[in-house]
C-alpha cells in the first residue's frame, strides 16, 4: 500500500494511533521486505504471496480500535516466544501484542517474533482435528435440530 493509503485509512483516529500504527508498520516493512501489504478488516494486513494468501501465507496485521494497537498474528500460536510477549490464550490460534508506544514497537523481540511468524510454512503443518471442547458449530459444522419429542395426546374431558 501507498503511504497515502495508509494515511486516508487512519484519517479520523487520534494522532497517537497513527504514531504507533506507522512505527509498527515500519518494523514489520523492514523486518519481512517481501510481504504484501493490504487492508483487511480495518487494519493493516501482511502475507507471503508466495506461500499463500492473507490466512495461509499470514505473517501479521495491525488492528487498531478502541485507542489501541495490536501486532496480530493468526498462526501465533505456533510462534516459540522467549520474551513472553504474545497474549491472547483465549483463541485457538491467534495471539497478539499490544503496541503502546512507538519505541514497544520497535523491540527486536518484535522483529524476532515477526521473523518467525514470516518463516512459518502451513502447507507442512499435518492436518489436525478440532481442539477439544470446541462446538460443532464452532468447527463450521452446520448445526441441527434435535428430534422432535413424541409426545401423547391427552384428551381433556
């Protein structure tokens, strides 16, 4: 993307979010020069075209809401983290940062997980079942109706 694209997404956010949105924006450039760089669900994301698209060949996104900046990474859980950086145990495989200052930002612990993140390969990963205790519909089964109860019919006198 275009700096001016960049820009006419972050037009009506505080100055701060566009300080730490840019800061996290130069790291991951400069950390995985080769990655394509979109918008996606209002934010920035960045992907290895020639590993996949903005899931498979995901490296990281920047989302931004609620005065606050994260460095998501969909595949984080995967990603070995020395520095204990990575929150977010509630999903299944996304983990994230959060980004409070420009200078958070530019961590090389930052770099090191984005690294890591850019070398992960899916198509290597073996297929696996759902994670335990998730729902049918939370595993995209389409859910169904229970048998209807037979019941008697009673005849009031």
């Amino acid at each position: 993307m275009e700096d001016h694209e960049v820009r006419e997404l972050l037009r009506g956010q505080p100055p701060e979010i566009g300080r730490l949105v840019s800061a996290a924006r130069e790291v991951v450039c400069a950390t995985v020069p080769g990655a394509a760089e979109s918008r996606l669900w209002g934010g920035l994301s960045y992907h290895r075209p020639d590993v996949g698209g903005r899931v498979k060949g995901a490296v990281c996104q920047i989302s931004y809401k609620g005065g606050r900046v994260r460095l998501e990474f969909i595949h984080g859980v995967r990603l070995a983290d020395p520095a204990g950086l990575l929150r977010g145990s509630d999903r299944v495989s996304k983990r994230f940062i959060s980004i409070a200052t420009p200078e958070a930002a530019r961590r090389p612990e930052v770099a090191a997980l984005i690294r890591r993140a850019a070398a992960l390969d899916p198509t290597k990963w073996p297929v696996s079942p759902p994670a335990p205790g998730r729902s049918r519909r939370a595993r995209g089964a389409r859910p169904t109706l229970p048998p209807p109860r037979r019941t008697r019919d009673v005849r009031v006198s």
